[in-house]
C-alpha cells in the first residue's frame, strides 16, 4: 500500500540521516569478545569459526575446537548444515523474500485461518504473548509503520511522514488484530491489510535454532551470533565464562560492560547507531507501535539475559521502546537482568536490575579464581 506524501514542505523533506546501510535489522549489534579470560589469550586454533550471511545480516558460529574433534562431522559439513537451517528460517520468516509464508501471509487479505508451519506459528505466538506483556511496546504488526519510516522493504524515500500518513498507517497495525492457532498450526487477521514483520524476534529464534542443531549433534561449547543477537553453550576453550561485550555510545569499537555468559542468550537494541536529525530534533529508528513514531526519550541502549535468545530479542526491543523509565520498571517487576544506558545531557548512565548485576558477580569471582 502506497500513501502520498501529503503535500509535505520543501523544509520537511530536507533530513540529514546517519543510517547505516544494514539497519534493516533495525537492531543495535553489540560487541563480541572471547579474548577475555582472566590473563590469558584464547587462539584461533583454540577455536572452529563458520561465518555466513543471513536475515540481511552476517552470522558467526565458534566451536570449542577440543569438543569439535571428538564427533565425525567436518566444519564444511556443519556449515553446510547451518546454512540450510537458517535458508529454511528465512523461507518461512522474511519480509524480503516474497514467496516466504510470512509475504504469502501479508498479501492474504481475507479473514479466514492461513495454514503456516509449526515454525512460524510458534515464532508469532511469542510474539503476541510479549506484545500482551507490554502492552503493545512490542509489535510484529507494525510492518506498516515500520515501511512508511524507510526501515521496511518498501524502500521509501528519506522523507518525515505526514500526520495524515502516520493516522492512515495506524489504523492497519495492532497485534489484537492477529490471531494464531498451534495445532493445527495457522494464522488469521482481522484487518485484510494486516501486515507482520518479524525483524525484531525471527534472529533470535534463529540462534536458538542453530544452538538446538548444535546440542543435538553433541557439541557443548559454542557461541553463535546473528546480527549480535548471542547464545552461549558451555564455556571458552579456556574453561572460563564466554564474555560479551555491549557497545559503548561513545566510541565506535568502545565497550562499555562485559557480560559473562554460561547457556545464556543475550540481545541489544539501541538507536546512538542508526538514527537521523532534524530541526534538532533526534528520530531513532525504533518506532513506537502505540504512537506511529520514532522514539524520542533518553535511552541509549537496552541489553536483556534470557535462556531463549528469541525472547531475549523481543523483549530488548519491547523495553528499548518503553524507555528508560517504564522500561525499568517493567524489567523489574518480571526480575529480568537488564543493563540499560541512558543520555544525561552530553554523557550517559548506566542502569541495571538487581539480576542484571548478579551476572556480572560472576564476571567478577571469575576473575578472582584466574
């Protein structure tokens, strides 16, 4: 669906945007470190990298090498396996390829059950149970306004949407208009132009994924990354905590807090990446599903710990758009570690929940025992 732009000022269309050409993931990737333990250095012979593309992104699976050489299976063969993988996810998950079950679906315009695969069910009964838990802050239905900010594959110009363009799109987004059924799996919609984008949970799923094809072949130590969506087996070749690192505001290679991490799943989203200025004005690329815009408070970045890496990237978007405030508030009442930065003025504060800092004791003692 294509709206016009309203008849909208010379003045509205001049915005100086600071996008990153793969923002469409529309998800801050954090910064990964395996270096960290205690003094000592970890070797790339210590470990099996497989590296790829996927979801518009790049993925990267490490593999304890000692653990890796105790099975049959050759690197080129698990590869193979990972790529096939994450081929089927994005068959059934993209809203860039438009013969996936979640395009077919977009296109559907009647109100009657659409048979989709277990996958994709699941992935959107998630989806709808987190946009239940924050009261819509977390939205796979809001492809539309997601597309008319130039974040979709609509492809839009560089242009501020009109008032009349933002009320028009809202009126085809809510996830209380999205239905979903598991056996048999299936899916309906109460408006016919109803239209999903999993962008904010599908790379979640999809480390999770690849972890369950790693376990199941037997290998316990292993971090997989999409996008910098993090899931952890086991420990390091060095038998230590995996240590992540979650990107500074200030510095481009900057970090900010490492992140000790044992079977854990852990998923960044901010905006002091990707966003644009106008009239001095800040507008992330995180859109609010409840007001059709950009967020505007003052937080930098959110990172959330879960055992599902799907999850984990649900909910750091969900909190990312509740905001420093009511975010906090949230993760605190579900005790979710969450870590957040937040602007004050020309600097930035860190925030954390009580479980959130449980973690990084480990971190701590860890060092201590070195």
């Amino acid at each position: 669906m294509k709206i016009g732009n309203g008849g909208r000022s010379r003045a509205s269309r001049l915005v100086s945007r600071k996008i990153s050409s793969l923002v469409k993931s529309l998800k801050l990737p954090i910064v990964v470190f395996i270096l960290f333990s205690g003094c000592t250095t970890i070797q790339k012979t210590d470990l099996v990298t497989l590296n790829g593309s996927t979801m518009g992104t790049v993925y990267t699976v490490k593999i304890v090498k000692k653990d890796f050489l105790n099975f049959n299976i050759q690197p080129d063969s698990l590869h193979k396996q990972i790529d096939s993988l994450l081929s089927e996810i994005n068959q059934k998950m993209s809203t860039y390829l438009d013969d996936s079950e979640i395009s077919q679906f977009n296109r559907y315009r009647e109100k009657d059950w659409f048979p989709v695969s277990p996958e994709l069910a699941s992935v959107i009964e998630s989806s709808l149970d987190i946009s239940a838990q924050t009261g819509g802050a977390f939205d796979i239905t809001i492809g539309p306004l997601v597309n008319l900010w130039g974040f979709g594959p609509e492809n839009r110009p560089e242009l501020i949407p009109s008032e009349e363009e933002i009320r028009a799109r809202k009126l085809l987004v809510g996830f209380e208009n999205l239905r979903v059924q598991s056996d048999p799996p299936k899916v309906s919609k109460k408006i016919g132009e109803l239209y999903c984008d999993l962008s904010a949970i599908a790379k979640g799923y999809g480390v999770d994924q690849i972890a369950v094809l790693l376990d199941r072949l037997g290998y316990n130590n292993y971090m997989v990354d999409i996008g910098g969506e993090i899931k952890t087996g086991g420990r390091n070749p060095q038998g230590h905590y995996w240590k992540i690192g979650v990107a500074a505001p200030q510095e481009e290679f900057g970090v900010q807090k490492i992140i000790p991490l044992e079977n854990k799943a852990v998923a960044t989203s901010g905006d002091y990446r990707n966003y644009f200025e106008m009239d001095g004005i800040r507008y992330s690329h995180m859109i609010d599903p409840r007001t059709g815009r950009p967020i505007t408070h003052q937080l930098a970045s959110v990172t959330v710990i879960q055992n599902s890496c799907m999850i984990a990237d649900a909910l750091a978007t969900a909190i990312d758009i509740l905001g420093p405030d009511e975010g906090l508030k949230f993760a605190l009442s579900r005790e979710l570690p969450v870590f957040f930065i937040v602007r004050e003025g020309n600097s930035f504060i860190e925030k954390m929940t009580p479980e959130f800092k449980e973690i990084l004791e480990l971190n701590r003692i860890g060092n201590q025992n070195d």
